[in-house]
C-alpha cells in the first residue's frame, strides 16, 4: 500500500505527480506486452540491465567513500600546485575589489558615498557595508578573497571602457546609466596568462587529489568488490 502520510504538501503533489507517472509507464509496458511480447523482453532486460549498473554505481561510491581519506596536506596542496602550475594559467583577471550598485535617483553624495568607496580611512567600510544595506542593488567586499574580475564586473555596463586599464591601474571609480550608479574599486590584482596565488586554487586542487585518491582506491578494490558481491549473492560460474 501506498501512503503519503507526514509530507507536506509540495512534497504530496510531487509525490501523486510521481504515482500518475509510474502508472502512465506499466500502462505502456502492459500495452507493449500485449502487442509485441518479444519486444517487451527486450526492454525489461535492458531496464534490469540498467538497475543492476545503477545498483553497482551506488554500491562502490558507497565502499569507496568509506575507505577514502579525505585528508589533504597544506604540503601536497603545494606540491601538486607546483607540479602543476601550467594547468592553472589565468584567461581573466583575478582581483580584491570592491564594488557597490545603487539606484541612480538616490543622493549618494550627501552621505559621501563617493568617498568612503575609496577606502582611506578605517571607518570607511563600516560606512560602506551600513550604506550597501539600505540602498544597494548588489554589492561585494572581501578583501581577504581572489575572485574573478568578470564576476565582480558581470553587471557592470564597463563595455565602453578598457578592462586592462582598469585593472591595471588598480582604478578606483564611478559612473552611472540610465537606472544605477557603480562604484569599482580595485584594491589588488593578478595578471592573466600567470599562474594564481596558491589560495585561490587551494579548494580546486584539494577536490582534484581527491579525485585521483578515489580512482587509485576503485582500481585497487574493484576485483575484490566484485568478489565479495558474488559470494554474498552466492553466485559461481563454472565452465
């Protein structure tokens, strides 16, 4: 018997929405079976084909996921970045910046917006983050952060302008359109076609040893693996 007791209600609709399908699809599978019996069998043995792939997928991630140490180093960390620094090579720039979107009818220069983006004094970001609360459209800070120029930039119209330049000479600028004003300041920056500082990789290359771990480990246990499926299902072929 089928229950949907104790979900909510999306989750019920999802869940008959589910039900309606599964029986749409025997409907199908009773009609193919009456119509063309020898087509039927061929479906139903890729299918349990299929279940059996998906059965053996989960087993081994499950296996291999309990085995695997997922202790990376800060020392292999750099090693593969050293070893491997040509992989990492820079199509955009990377920067520490600040950047603040506002409406265009909101008087930012009576709360001297236009000043405190530039960062010269130490109070100047506690003004900027209280003012980016009550007015902004969008906005980023972390100056302890790589992330790339064109995610900062994406919603900035700086078409017009020459990205190097901006970069570059680290510009600290605004300018409005039609509906906002942007603020862009460039604290820091890495050049392209170099390879970036260790930490804005350390993430990517921790997942990438992992990877290898995880493959190294299939290969080591997939015989025994499949040995040990085999016995417990008590399955033996003999020639």
């Amino acid at each position: 018997m089928l229950s949907n007791e104790g979900v909510s209600s999306t989750d019920s609709t999802q869940y008959y929405l589910a039900i309606d399908r599964w029986i749409e699809n025997e409907a199908f599978l009773q009609s193919l079976q009456n119509a063309d019996e020898e087509e039927y069998l061929k479906i139903k043995s890729r299918a349990s084909f299929y279940a059996g792939t998906l059965a053996r997928f989960f087993i081994e991630e499950n296996q291999l996921r309990n085995e695997l140490d997922t202790i990376v180093q800060i020392e292999e960390i750099e090693t593969y970045y050293n070893e491997h620094k040509q992989e990492f090579i820079l199509h955009d720039y990377i920067v520490k910046a600040l950047y603040l979107k506002i409406p265009k009818e909101i008087d930012f220069k009576s709360d001297n917006v236009h000043r405190s983006f530039l960062l010269k004094n130490d109070k100047d970001l506690s003004e900027i983050n209280s003012y980016a609360k009550l007015y902004a459209e969008n906005y980023y800070f972390n100056d302890s952060t790589w992330i790339f120029f064109n995610d900062v930039a994406k919603e900035i119209p700086i078409t017009k302008y020459n990205v190097d330049n901006i970069v570059l000479n680290r510009s600290k600028t605004y300018f409005s359109d039609d509906n906002f004003t942007y603020f862009l300041n460039i604290i820091d920056f890495k050049l392209k076609n170099e390879a970036p500082p260790i930490d804005f990789l350390k993430d990517k290359i921790k997942s990438t040893i992992l990877t290898h771990r995880m493959h190294e480990l299939k290969i080591e246990n997939e015989s025994k693996l499949i040995q040990r499926i085999k016995d417990e299902n008590e399955i033996n072929i003999s020639l």
